[in-house]
C-alpha cells in the first residue's frame, strides 16, 4: 500500500467521521492521489490545504481551479484521480519530459477546463474521446508528445475553441470531419489555429474544414502523409495567414480561387506531388514567403506576376521547371530578401538590375543554364550562387558566385553596454552583465515571413516583445537574451532563449511556472510577421536551497490529517498503519542517505557499471586529510582561489601533497563532484596534475593532488617565485602544456576540452616541467555527438576564446585560443588583459615581420634573456595562428606540439629528452641557500645533456 493510498484512506475515515466534510478536502485527497503516480511536484506541497500557497495551484473558494506546473521536472504518469478536480479550469503541464504514459478519459470529467496545455511532455497512446466533453475549452495544445492513433471526431464538439494545437505528434489517420451525427474539425467555427503538422496523418484534406464560416488565420499541415488535391475550398477561408502544406504528397492543380486570399502571409507548398500550371497569385497583396518547391508543376516561362507581389521577402521555386530568363523587375520589389530558384531551365543572362532592393541578401540560382552575369563585379550584400551553371565553366572571374558556400546565420543578443561579469559555477553573464542562473529552452518560429535571419533588428523586435510580455505581468524578469538561431529541415526557425531573474541570482518555483505558461499558453505574442511559435523549456534546476526541501518533509501531510482523522474506533487500524508507515520511512531515510552519499558503494567490490573507473584514486577521511595538513593551519595553506584554499599536506610516506578544499559557496552538487572525480582519474599523462585522492566527508569537498613544487607559470612570470625562465625554459614550459593538451584533446576518449587554460593553471614541478592543473570546468565530450558542445559559457576573461563566449559552442580550439594568449604571456610576462589592453590586440597591433624580433622589442619580457630567441619568430606566428578569430583557423594541440617541438630542435635541445631532477626536494635547498634554485643566469651546460644549472647539495 502505498502512503498516498494511507493518506487517501484516512481521508475517506475523516470524511466519513466529521459531519459533512468538506469539497475542499476532496482535493487534497485528488491531489495527493496525483502525487502518488507523479515524481517531483513542488516542496511545498505539505499540508491540508492546498489552496494555502501550494505552488501552481490556484483556487476559488476553497476549490482548485487552476494547475500550473510547466517545467518542474515532473515525471510519472497522471492518474485517472485528476477527472475529480471538478472545479478545474486550467491544466498546465508543459515541458516536463518524463511525464509520460496516457492522458487518462477522465480528463472528460473536468467540465470547466477552458485550457488544456501538456507540450513538450512524453504522453503516449490515443488521445481520449473524452476529451470532446471538454464543452468550454477554449484552448487545447497537445504538441511535441508522443500521442498516436488519431484525432478523435469528438473534438469537433468543441465549439469554443479557439486554439488547437496537436503538432509533433505521431497521430495517424484522416483529418476528421462531421459526418451525420458524428462531429469533427469543420464544427469548430471559432478555431483560429489548427496546428497539426508533423505528424503521420493520410488521406485527403476534406474540404469540409474550409469554408466561410471558419475563422482559422493559421492552417498547418506540413510533415504529414496528405494525399489528393489542394480543396477549392481553401480559397474560401479570407481570414487566413499562414498556410503550410508543405512536406505531404499532395497532388492535382493548385486551384486558382487562392488568389483571393488576401492577408496571406506565408503559402508553403513545396514537396509535394502539385502539377499543372501555376495559378496567377497577382492578389494575394499580403503575401511575402512564398515556397512552392520541388513539385512537378508544366514547364513555365518565368511568370511576370510574381513582381507583382508587392509584400514579397521570399521566393522559393526549386525544381519546379521554370525556364526562361528572370525578368529583373524582381529584384526591384521593395522587400525582397531571398530568392531560391535552384535546379530549374532558367537560361540566358542574370540581370539584377541597378536598383534592386537593399533588404536583398540571396540570389541561389544553383544548377541552371545561366551563360552571362550582367552584374559580374559583385552585386553589395547580396550573396549570389551560380554553382552548377555554363557561365561556371569561364574559368576567370567566377569564383565569387560559382563556389556553393552556404551562407550561415548567426546571432546573439550582445551586452547592453557593459562588460560581461566572469561567473562562477552553472551561472551566466546576463545582457546586463549580471551573474544568474537563466531560465532557458528552445523557441521556435514555424513560418516567419521574413527571412534575413542575419537582421538583428528581428531578435531585438521579439527580446523587447518578450521583456513588455514578462513586464506587463509582472515577472522577476531582467533581461533576456537570443542565441544560435538556426533553420530546421522543417524551416522553422529555432533559437535558444534565456530568461534572466532580476533582483536575485535564480527563479523561485512560481517565478519558472508563471514564464513557463506565459509562453505555453500564448500569453506572449509574436510581433506581426512572425507567425505561429512554440516554446520548448529545459528543465530549471537553480531553485534557491530553501526550496530543494527533501522528500522526506512532504510527509508532514499525514500528521495533519491523522490528527484530524483520530476517533476512537479508528485507532487499532491506526496503529497497524503506523507501523506500515514506519516501515517505510526506514527504507526511505536508507534511500535518502544512499542519494546524499553517491560514493558510498565505491570501496564495494562489485561488478557494477554505477562504480566509476578510480584507478588510482582513492577515498581519504576528513580526519586523515587534516592530519596530514596539519589541521589546515595558515602554515599550510598555500593559496586560495574561487573555489577555496589549497593546503599542502605530507602522507606518512613522507609524499607531499596538495589539498584543494572547497568553501560551503562553491560546493559542487554531489554528482557534479563525482563526475569531476570520474573525470580526473580518467587521465594520466607527465604533463597533468595527477589526482591521488579525494574527501566527500563532514560536508566537505576536497580533492587530493600530487604537489607541484614550483607553483604556478604565472607566478614564475611575475617574478613572484624567484624562478628564472628564460627563453628555453618557457619553449619547455609551452611544449608541455600543449603536450598535456594534446593528450586530453587527441589521446582521451571521449575527449577533454579543459576549458580554462591560463598561466594559472599551469603549475611547474622540480624539473620545471609543466602540468596542467584545474579540471574544474573541464567538459567531456561524452555526450555529444558532433565535434562540439553546446554549454554555458565558462572560463577566464582574456583567455576566452570569442567565438565560443558568442556561439557558445564548445570545441577543442577553444582551448587552442587559451593556449594562444599563454604563449603570448610567455613572451611579454603580461596578464592578458590589464588596464583595458588585450594582450592578443597589443601584440598584433606591434607586429612587424620586417623587423627584428618581429618588432616587438618593447613588449618583450626582458626576464627572456638577452641571448639569441631561437625560434622567437616561429613561435610568435604560431601564437597568432592560436588566436585566429575563427576556430576552423586555428591548428589543433597535436600539430602545435610537433612546431615548437622543431624550434627547440633547431635550437639544438632534444625536445624528447627528460630534464633531470637536480634536487630532491626544493625545500632542501632553499633552507640552506636564499635563493631558488633555478633563479641562476647560466648558460646550459649542453654537453652534459643538463638543460638547468646544477645545484650544489648544501
Ligand atoms: C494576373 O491576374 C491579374 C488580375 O487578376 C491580371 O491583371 C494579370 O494580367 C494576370 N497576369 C498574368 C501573367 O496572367
Ligand atoms: C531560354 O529558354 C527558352 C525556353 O526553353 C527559349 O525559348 C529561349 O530561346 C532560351 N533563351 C536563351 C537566351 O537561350
Ligand atoms: C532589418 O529588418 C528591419 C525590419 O524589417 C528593417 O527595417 C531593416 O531595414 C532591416 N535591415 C537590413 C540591414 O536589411
Ligand atoms: C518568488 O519570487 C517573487 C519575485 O522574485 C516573490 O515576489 C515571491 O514572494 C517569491 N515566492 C516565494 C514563494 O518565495
Ligand atoms: C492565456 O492566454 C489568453 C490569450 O491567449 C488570455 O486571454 C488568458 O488570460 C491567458 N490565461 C491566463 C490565466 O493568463
């Protein structure tokens, strides 16, 4: 018996007991029934009374009419219990992932549901009957589920609605319409919206669902398996905008009569199986994105009309037989941006004309029988293809439009005049440059009718839309920001947003469910143009601390109601119940400390893959670590950065070691630091800090290193350690980085990209070989399929590579730009960004390949040494290939080795050979002399094979 179950049954007894009991009561008991098959609803749902701030309820008179829980990581299944909330007027759901199985048929008891909303969850099966029950439902959207068998002829009986929206699904069958008694989508005379693309719906498109008395202004039907001829009818709907049949099998004319569709927008008819002429559109005034490709219309002269369209932004007519020569009062209409007439008989010469228009971007003329260009010197702005065409085969003064270079999109919303804060953790720099945790997910639009998705001037019209939205209701809204649009095969246009918190670094539960039904609910519009768009929200995970209440609170639940539910006959079955109870709770608080220690099984010996590989690693004690470290005392504490302080400790092998200990703020989640540990213990190579060990213990996170006797590059740099680098040493110094790089990027599979390489992080040991150290952000490319990762951005001003603090895309040569500004620090002894000046601008900005040393004497740190720079130009160009803006220009880690390994060839070092130890231990040494033992200005001794001075022992 379940506890819900308990709760449910102790209810019945308290109704049964108490004189009349209360409706109220009825849906708690609803509620917790609910709660019984769902994971994950919020914390604060605890209590008698859910109408007493449950978060996502709502009520009136102590009734629940609304549920509103759109991206709280809900999972499980929704019970048939949910049909007994008979005051519901309101369901929402959206973007929980794992909530799966089927929408139960009493869904059809909630007579006064007027919105019904679950996109983007996992509900599977039919869509039921029932669902036509739904008398004042006004808004229905079922999208992005896995819902299949077909749409049932009952919703049809739905004659208030206004919106339905059943896309992304995988429904089959016909659309259906009345038939006699039987009802079906032509009844819904209030329907603005039928959204039903991408699915896996057949037959014809009865021409019942058009007609005068519909009000549809949004007809999508894309992506399914539609057969049979375009309705006449169609021509009958004035109200429409956007019409997407595009992607079926349609066949037969398109029928004349759509020319009297005068507010259409968008007419996407391309892929199908269309024939016949072209109907003449000279009426549709409103039209601006037109596609009728690849379809298997007569060969046709390239119509004139379509000049005629005045609105017109986009003309796509791919394989569709056109011949003849495109006339160039085209390219005058005054909104033109893209025209894609690809794989057609167009022949003669390309005219755009002088007085084209300026919004013009593309002119794909791909595959074609173009012999001359009129505009041959370049047409400003405008991207020209004529790949695959006679005037191709010229072979001078034709590379500028006969390449096929795609032409990509980009965009991301920019500071809003400040400097982007550096974040910690999961945090993100806000347009305002404001560290926060945003609340983020994919918005899609599925027929703009623009299409110069380069023009910032779109993103900037749907951020202020979305800001007035989250203002005008008065959400904790700071800011929000675009990024990485991009078109899908299905030519919507999909971006990620982030919606950022003001006032605080992260949203409360109401904060993400009222943002999360703004948008699923439609509340948000568009700007005009933009067409229909959905909202596809990721699972936010940045409640404060105070709302991650454990499981274990919620059942204060059943102390109320045992309270109130005692009468004397009840106690025994009581007691029995309690028993059960305790019984649970046990198994439960087991659970509870299994999940609060992840390593608690590491030390079994089990054959289990949920055991991380620790090779050597292994699990100290906090008593132990503070043993070692001398109780942490100042003595040992030798450095501190973001994360906490490192202490130096000895094992009582006499071995030293580094413990870096994490302050409470910047405690990892559990499985984070796992995943760190797993990480760490994955790599072992000469040129990277090695782990030995770590402590998950007493609320503490500490990770075990090996101790590097020389501290950092960047305080040998600044002159701090009294450690001599000259020009050799740091060759040295950057081969091993890179080698270390090398190894994480080419040799570890998945590989490592370190993601915050500076001369922080490399630390040199008693041979002043480099290691490189701080794995805290390193990102493994486990679980990505492409060669890059899509992730917050993270790392250190000055040592971000740009393209990916834009693109935030993660690639390995990201690490080669940090690896870059490094070997420029190499060489100046400068930090990369001081006092506005960028390290990367300096250099370039000086370079002279004319000069000696490049011309960058005054940069130069003079600690280098005055001797000959062997291979100073060799390692400057490779510094500057390093730092390249694009990534793609960049070498990759392993060719960087082979370089400097040649210039330290050509300065007659072997690159291969190891440097010996000198000392023992540099504290030995240092106890009996002042000064360090690699701070001497000798000369190396090259035939001794000894790269360093040699020490005398003291
Ligand atoms: C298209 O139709 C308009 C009127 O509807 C007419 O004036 C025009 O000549 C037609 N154009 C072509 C090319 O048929
Ligand atoms: C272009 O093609 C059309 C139709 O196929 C033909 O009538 C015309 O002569 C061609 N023009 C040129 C310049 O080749
Ligand atoms: C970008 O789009 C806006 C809005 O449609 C338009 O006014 C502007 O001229 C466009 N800018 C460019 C460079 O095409
Ligand atoms: C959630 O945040 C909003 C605004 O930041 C605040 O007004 C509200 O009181 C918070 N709610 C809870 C339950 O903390
Ligand atoms: C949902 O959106 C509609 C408009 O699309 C609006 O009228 C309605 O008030 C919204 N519902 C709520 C509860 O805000």
């Amino acid at each position: 018996m379940s506890e819900r179950m308990l709760v449910a049954l102790l209810l019945v007894l308290n109704y049964l007991l108490v004189a009349g009991g209360e409706q109220a009561n009825g849906d708690l008991a609803t509620l917790l029934s609910l709660m019984d098959t769902l994971k994950n609803t919020p914390p604060n749902w605890v209590g008698s009374d859910p109408c007493d701030g449950w978060e996502g309820i709502k009520c009136k008179n102590s009734r629940v009419t609304s549920i509103t829980l759109s991206s709280n990581d809900l999972a499980g299944q929704l019970s048939g219990d949910i049909g007994s909330l008979s005051e519901l007027e309101t369901l929402d759901l959206s973007y929980n992932k794992d909530l799966t199985g089927p929408l139960p048929q009493s869904i059809g008891e909630l007579k006064k549901l007027t919105t019904l909303i679950l996109i983007g969850c996992s509900f599977n099966g039919p869509i039921p009957d029932s669902i036509g029950n739904l008398q004042e439902l006004l808004f229905l959207s079922l999208n992005s589920n896995s819902f299949s068998g077909p749409i049932p002829h009952s919703i049809g009986n739905l004659s208030k609605l206004h919106w339905l929206d059943l896309a992304e699904n995988q429904l089959q069958g016909t659309i259906p319409v009345s038939n006699g008694d039987i009802s079906g989508l032509d009844k819904l005379h209030h329907a603005k919206h039928f959204h039903l693309g991408k699915n896996n719906l057949s037959g014809r498109i009865p021409p019942q669902i058009f007609s005068s008395e519909m009000a549809l202004i949004h007809v999508l039907l894309e992506s399914n398996q539609l057969t049979g001829n375009i309705p006449t009818t169609l021509g009958l709907v004035q109200s429409l905008e956007v019409v997407r049949l595009d992607s079926n099998s349609l066949s037969g004319t398109v029928p004349p009569n759509i020319n009297n569709l005068i507010n259409v927008q968008d007419l996407l008819l391309s892929n199908n199986k269309l024939s016949g002429f072209l109907p003449n559109l000279t009426g549709m005034n409103a039209l601006s994105n037109l596609d009728m490709s690849n379809n298997s219309f007569n060969p046709l002269d390239f119509p004139g009309w379509f000049s005629t369209l005045k609105s017109l932004t986009t003309l796509k007519m791919e394989r569709t037989q056109l011949q003849g020569q495109v006339p160039n009062s085209l390219f005058r209409l005054i909104n033109l941006q893209t025209v894609v007439l690809k794989d057609n008989l167009i022949n003669g010469t390309l005219d755009i004309g002088s007085s084209y228009s300026n919004r013009l971007r593309l002119v794909d003329l791909e595959t074609n029988s173009i012999v001359s260009f009129e505009q041959n010197d370049g047409v400003p702005n405008v991207k020209i293809i004529l790949t695959d065409n006679p005037i191709c085969q010229q072979s001078e003064g034709v590379e500028s439009y006969c390449s096929s270079s795609q032409a990509s999109i980009s965009y991301s919303t920019q500071p809003n005049h400040c400097y982007p804060a550096t974040c910690s953790s999961e945090q993100i720099s806000s347009p305002n440059c404001i560290c926060a945790y945003p609340y983020t997910g994919t918005l899609a639009l599925r027929a703009p009718s623009f299409s110069d998705f380069n023009n910032k001037t779109y993103y900037s019209m749907l951020e202020e839309g979305l800001m007035q939205s989250f203002k005008s209701h008065f959400l904790p809204v700071d800011s929000v920001s675009l990024s990485q649009p991009n078109v899908d095969s299905t030519k919507y246009l999909k971006m990620n947003l982030q919606v950022f918190p003001s006032g605080q670094d992260h949203f409360n539960r109401t904060g993400t469910l009222s943002i999360g039904f703004l948008l699923s609910n439609q509340t948000f519009k568009p700007p005009k143009g933009f067409g229909p768009f959905y909202f596809l929200a990721d699972t936010y995970e940045h409640y404060g601390s105070s709302e991650r209440l454990t499981e274990s609170s919620k059942s204060s639940n059943i102390g109320i109601i045992i309270g109130a539910a005692v009468g004397g006959s009840v106690l025994i079955l009581l007691l029995l119940l309690a028993g059960l109870y305790a019984f649970r709770q046990k198994k439960r608080a087991e659970k509870a400390i299994d999940q609060s220690n992840p390593f608690r099984r590491w030390d079994t010996v089990k054959s289990n893959t949920e055991i991380p590989q620790l090779k050597e690693a292994r699990m100290f004690s906090f008593e132990e670590l503070k043993k070692y470290a001398k109780k942490f005392s100042q003595d040992n504490d030798i450095g501190s950065g973001g994360f906490g302080k490192v202490y130096k400790g000895t094992l009582p092998n006499g071995k030293l070691i580094a413990i870096k200990r994490a302050q409470k703020e910047s405690m990892q989640g559990k499985l984070e630091f796992k995943a760190e540990i797993e990480l760490l213990s994955r790599v072992h190579h000469k040129n990277l800090v090695s782990l030995l060990g770590f402590c998950f213990e007493q609320g503490e996170q500490m990770l075990v290193y090996e101790y590097v006797q020389n501290g950092s590059l960047k305080d040998a740099l600044i002159g701090k350690s009294g450690i001599k680098l000259d020009w050799i040493r740091r060759l040295r110094v950057a081969l091993g980085t890179a080698r270390g790089l090398a190894y994480l990027h080419e040799l570890v599979n998945p590989p490592i990209i370190h993601r915050d390489i500076k001369s922080n992080n490399v630390l040199l040991d008693d041979r002043l070989n480099a290691k490189v150290s701080d794995f805290g952000l390193s990102k493994s490319m486990v679980d990505s399929e492409k060669d890059h990762v899509t992730t917050q951005v993270k790392g250190t001003m000055g040592y971000l590579d740009p393209e990916y603090y834009m693109s935030q895309q993660l690639t390995e040569k990201s690490d080669v730009y940090s690896f870059g500004v490094l070997m420029l620090e190499l060489i100046t002894a400068r930090r990369p960004l001081e006092r506005g000046r960028y390290i990367v601008k300096e250099v370039s900005n000086a370079l002279d390949k004319t000069k000696e040393l490049y011309g960058l004497h005054e940069i130069v740190d003079p600690a280098i040494g005055l001797s000959t720079l062997n291979g100073f130009d060799k390692f400057v160009d490779m510094s500057m290939r390093c730092v390249e803006e694009s990534g793609c220009d960049r070498p990759k880690m392993g060719d960087v080795v082979k370089e400097i390994e040649n210039m330290l060839k050509s300065a007659g070092i072997n690159p291969i050979d190891e440097s010996p130890s000198i000392s023992s231990s540099y504290e030995e040494v240092s106890r009996g002399s002042s000064s360090h033992p690699y701070n001497s200005n000798e000369t190396f001794d090259m035939s001794a094979g000894l790269p360093y001075p040699k020490v005398d022992p003291v």
